[in-house]
C-alpha cells in the first residue's frame, strides 16, 4: 500500500495525527521564543531570568510527564485529548493576562507539558497504537505536522502580533486550539474510527488482555530501554543546543547570519522528506534493521561544520542534520512498538517524551556554561562527535542478526563482482 491508499483509507486518523503535531507548536520553544521580547520589556526582566524560568519549567513538564503520559493506557483517546486541549488553552489564557512575573513559569510549565510533551504524545501513542502493517507510515505522516508548524506559524504569528498585540494574539492561539481540535474530536473522531489494524486485532487484543501489567520502573530496566535512551537523549540535546546558539556558530565560522534561515529551510525539508523516506521503508523492513544507520548522517554533520570553513558547509551540516532529525523520529518511534508491544505504549511513550523534553531543556544551558568557561565552538564541535561516536556503535545491538548476516552476505557478492571485472 502506498502513501496514498493508506490516506485515502485512513484520512480521519491521518488528518488527526498531523493535527496534533502541528498544534504541538504552540508550546515548542521557536515560536515561545518569539514572545520573549515582550516579555522583557513589560515585565522588566533579563534574559537570564527568562531562560531560567524557561528551564525549570521544561524539567518539571519532563518530570511530571511519564506519569500524567502513561495514563493514555487506560483513558479513551477522546477523552484524553480533550482533558489535554483544556490543559492547553487555559495556560495560554493565564499567559495572555499575566501580570506578575511569577505568572509565567507557570505558564510554560502548562504549555510545555501540554504542547511540547502531550500533544506530540498523543499523536505518535495514536498512530503506534491503531496501525500495524502501515505503522511506518502513519508515524511518518503524522511527524510531518512538526516541520510544517516550523514553515508556516513563526510567520502567521509574527503578523499577528504585530497586528493585535502579543497577549491578543495568545487569545487567537487558545482560539484556534479550541475549535480544532474539539470540532475534530468530538464530530470526526468517532469509535469506530480507533479500531487497531490488521484481521487478527481481536485475537491479539484479547491475548494481550490477559499480560501482566507492565511498570514504567521495569521498562526502565530492560535491555531494550538502555539501547535506545542514548539515542534519544543525545539528539534533542545536541540539536537544541546547536539551534540555540546557531548565530553563534555562524560568528564562529565567519558567515553573514543571513544563512540562517536558508540553512534552516533546508533543515526543514530534508526532516520532511526523510520521515515519509522511513515510512515504507519500516513498514517494509522493521525499525531495527535501520536503528544504527540513522545517526551517521549527523556525525557527518557535526564534522563537515568543524572542519569546512566554506560557507557551503553550513547547507550541508542543515541538510544531513534533517535527513538524521526525520528519519530518526519514525525509526525511534516504531522502535518502540517493535521493543515493547502497543498494548502499554502509552507508559513507554511517556517515558522517552519525558527524556527528550529534559534533554531539550539540558542541552542550551550545557552548552552556555562550556562556552562561558572559555572554551570555544572548536572544543564543543569535537566533544559532540566523540559522544556520538559510541552511541552510534552501540546501536548495532539492536540490529537483528540475520539483518547483519544479510547485508554482509550482499556485501561479499558485491565485492566478488567488483573484483570479477
């Protein structure tokens, strides 16, 4: 089946999965961070104060995550996204009508835990849950709605803004939040629409009924888990940081900050193309074969943005950086089903969300307190390769063997015929 059987089959599912994803945005840190001027200048802060409030914020959402996440198991998808959309939109109220500074760590922890963390968990849980032999593809699809929110809402929000005012404009977010995703919800998401995929579901859900319940403590101690947290922590902590400070690396390197946003258009569509890239292709093959492929891509990355001084290099580093951002998050999120099962995603989920939100939150301030120290973007380059290096060697753990044993097999028949010529 290709992309457009499968939307056209399950248009209701796929249309929902982009929905929340894209929404996500309005608690993800480029488009908060185009509110902290205003925030500065009303309520007579620094920007370290900012950042510090910002901070904590995201470790709180990280470490109240796992446990409002996994309840996704036992509550209804409906019911569970709209309790999460009221969560939403009230901390975007709260935000708009602030008037005391302590107001808005309050705030961000309510849109980093609704939008940040529970939208795209809701999204990713969904299609993980509902789809089986197209799951690369529902997870694909639905992973599109971060690069599109990145392309179009920065803009739409800055005119916005500039047309009302930045609290009135937060009163048009919650608007545009509400009405979505209640009308969709409510009217488009029917019962009938959350049936899992595949003609042995009943015999499976009635199977996996009977399977003790699974601990977020005991996930925490398998096996599996210790062979994706590396990956899962390193990416968000190393991409954030280098986003966060990419003015400062363009200073390093002695380029016109104009790249910037060249750069990060073509970080955009190279995300977007690799994650419907890793759709079939896990469909096809599973997460596994592909788990210790995907990060080299970002290796190369971090090196050519080293060592290059050409200003070409930085359309390079943006361009494998997306091929790994978006092939890296269909493989890990399959993965997941692939390692643990669908009936506890939910718990599963929450847990590497939780992680990726802390990374996100640790990955800024590290990299500030290394450059503060003295030691510069040729000290912090190298040291983010020599981490990457044994994550990357680590991952072919989880490659199944006769995957290892098949390639290698390809590899000598190719070799032989190269040799034979």
């Amino acid at each position: 089946m290709n992309y457009l059987q499968f939307v056209r089959r399950n248009s209701i599912m796929v249309v929902f999965g982009i929905m929340m994803t894209t929404l996500s945005s309005f608690g993800q840190t480029f488009l908060l961070a185009l509110y902290v001027p205003f925030l500065i200048a009303d309520f007579d802060l620094s920007n370290s104060s900012i950042s510090t409030f910002y901070g904590i914020a995201t470790i709180f959402s990280a470490s109240i995550l796992p446990k409002v996440g996994k309840l996704i198991d036992t509550i209804p998808i409906r019911q569970f996204t709209l309790a999460t959309t009221v969560l939403f939109v009230v901390s975007l109220l709260i935000f708009s009508f602030a008037t005391a500074w302590w107001v808005i760590p309050i705030s961000f922890l309510g849109l980093r835990l609704a939008g940040q963390g529970l939208y795209s968990h809701i999204s990713i849980t969904a299609m993980s849950r509902y789809f089986d032999i197209n799951r690369g593809k529902a997870i694909s699809l639905a992973s599109l709605g971060h690069p599109l929110g990145q392309a179009i809402l920065p803009a739409i929000i800055l005119v916005v803004i500039g047309w009302v005012g930045w609290r009135e404009s937060l009163w048009i977010n919650a608007g545009v939040v509400t009405f979505v995703v209640f009308v969709f919800t409510l009217f488009f998401l029917k019962e009938n629409i959350l049936k899992p995929e595949g003609e042995e579901t009943a015999e499976l859900v009635k199977s996996e009924s009977k399977e003790k319940p699974i601990r977020q403590r005991d996930i925490m101690r398998s096996k599996e888990f210790w062979l994706l947290a590396p990956n899962v922590f390193f990416i968000p902590f190393a991409i954030t940081g280098l986003f966060f400070y990419q003015i400062a690396i363009v200073d390093f390197k002695g380029w016109s900050d104009g790249i910037v946003a060249a750069g990060l258009s073509i970080y955009a569509i190279a995300g977007a193309l690799s994650t419907l890239m890793a759709g079939p292709l896990i469909d096809k093959y599973r997460a596994k074969a592909f788990f210790p492929w995907y990060l080299i891509p970002f290796f190369f990355a971090i090196l050519g943005l080293w060592l290059i001084p050409n200003v070409w290099s930085m359309f390079v580093y943006m361009l494998l950086m997306g091929l790994s951002v978006g092939f890296g998050s269909a493989i890990l999120a399959a993965l997941q089903v692939e390692f643990f099962g669908k009936k506890y995603i939910g718990s599963v989920r929450s847990l590497f969300t939780s992680m990726m939100v802390l990374s996100s939150a640790v990955g800024p301030a590290l990299y500030g307190i290394i450059l503060d120290a003295g030691w510069g973007w040729e000290v912090v380059l190298p040291v983010n390769l020599a981490i990457l290096l044994p994550i990357i060697l680590q991952s072919f753990r989880a490659m199944p063997r006769f995957t290892r044993a098949k390639w290698k097999f390809k590899y000598k028949r190719i070799k032989a015929r190269w040799n034979n010529q």
